[in-house]
C-alpha cells in the first residue's frame, strides 16, 4: 500500500474513534497477512506491555480475528466486514442523536410557538394557556392523593369555569389551601363560595404553583404562560416549604 494512501486511512480511522496504536496494529495485519502478538510487536513498534490490550480492544470492534493455534495468529478482519462492523455502531449512535434532536428539541421547538407540553425526563414544559389549564386539571385529577396547595396570581387562571369545577370537586375529597393575589379577592370568594376551602390571599404574588403528589410552577412571561411540572422530590417539597412560607403571611378569607 502506498504511504498517501495509508496515511490518509490512518486519518480517517482516527475520526472513527481508533487510536494509534490500533491503527498501526491492523494496517500492519492488513498489509502483512496473519501474525503472532511478538511479530506484530516487531513490526509496529508496540510494546508488548501493550499490544495484547491494543489486540483486545480490536477484537471488541471485530477488527481482528484469531486462530486456535499456538502460538495465537492475529488475522485482520476483511475490510468490507470491519467496515460494517463500524457503520453499524455508527447507525446505532446516528439514530440516539437523532432521537435528541427529532423528538426533543423539535418538540420544545414546536412547543414555545404553538402551545404544548414538552416531556424531559421528570421534567415537563409546559407552554400557553389552553396547556397550562390542561396540565393542571390532568395533575389534579390523577396526581393528588392527599392534601392540595393551590397559589393563584392570573385572574384568567381562576376564572376557568372548568378549573373551577375541578378544584370544588376535589375539595370534597382533600383539604384544599388556596392563596391567592389580594386584587383576586372577591373574584375568588364569588366563584368559591360555600365550597370547602381554605383561602387567604397576600398583597403580591410574583407567580403560581399547584402542589399535591406533582408540582407544577407557573410564571407568565411577556404574555405567554409558562409551566414547570415535575414529580421529583425535591420540586415537590421545595414548593411545599415555599407555599407554607406565603400562607402563614397571609390575609385568612374564607376557613373551613
């Protein structure tokens, strides 16, 4: 094999993740045919401390194939079968990234344009009104076993007539606390009234949050709605610290 031409494979065979040592091992058994671990030593230069890891870690990529004589003969893998061997880790690694970028990042590309909730791990973004009114109905619905903490600042939020009937169905079941922006106050006690609930409101809150088994924080940014909805721990008893921080504080509207 001409030089120009081997050091352009040594090139590209670095791209692919192969060092140099095991370039240098498997274009010696390319050009050479079959050779024992002490000749290939020889003829590239590999100590032998090392070129029996070198040999291993090219069997692990089926580069090289080894006879059951004795001493051991190292053979090369054709270079059509080695290449398929790499083309398929390739494939394989291709479709991972691709799976990133096709369904992740296309879906919170989507999602901040059309209104829609995005899935990340345990983490859910939640974008525009019509999902976040969703988003919570489905968390209280099938994620409260126990008691509800409700922080509402968006008079758009707790005038939904459909949250609304949620919220006063749920409450037959669990001790609701409902802390709400003081402005919302009647609004509030005209849409809640003779319902179980526990309500107090506070001179401002800066965004929202629904806490039961899940959290879901809520913040509207430039007109847009924005939610953060998560079943790990720590969200959970963060805003459940945070909530009882606020609710202490609060003006008492409605005890039940």
């Amino acid at each position: 094999m001409e030089v120009d031409v081997l050091r352009k494979l040594k090139n590209k065979m670095k791209g692919l993740g192969f060092t140099d040592s095991e370039i240098k091992a498997y274009l010696t058994l390319v050009t050479h045919g079959g050779l024992s671990a002490v000749e290939l030593s020889e003829r590239t230069g590999i100590p032998m401390t090392k070129i029996y890891s070198v040999l291993k870690k090219l069997r692990e990529k089926e580069w090289v194939i080894i006879s059951n004589t004795r001493p051991t003969i190292f053979y090369p893998s054709p270079p059509i079968e080695a290449w398929n061997h790499v083309k398929k880790k390739l494939l394989s690694e291709i479709e991972i990234l691709e799976d990133f970028f096709v369904k992740d990042l296309q879906s919170i590309y989507n999602a901040t344009r059309s209104g829609a909730e995005v899935v990340l791990s345990t983490l859910y973004m939640v974008y525009g009104y019509e999902s976040i009114i969703n988003s919570i109905i489905d968390l209280l619905e099938k994620k409260c076993s126990g008691d509800v903490m409700i922080a509402l600042p968006f008079k758009e939020i707790i005038e939904n007539g459909r949250l609304i009937e949620k919220i006063k169905w749920l409450s037959s079941s669990f001790e609701i606390k409902f802390l709400a922006s003081k402005e919302l106050k009647n609004s509030i006690l005209k849409r809640f009234k003779n319902s179980k609930l526990k309500i107090r409101v506070r001179d401002k809150l800066f965004g929202g949050g629904i806490i039961c088994n899940e959290v879901m924080f809520i913040v509207k940014n430039k007109g847009l709605y924005v939610g953060l909805r998560s079943d790990m721990d720590f969200f959970v008893n963060l805003a459940r610290i945070y909530f009882e921080y606020l609710w202490k504080d609060g003006e008492i509207v409605m005890l039940t």
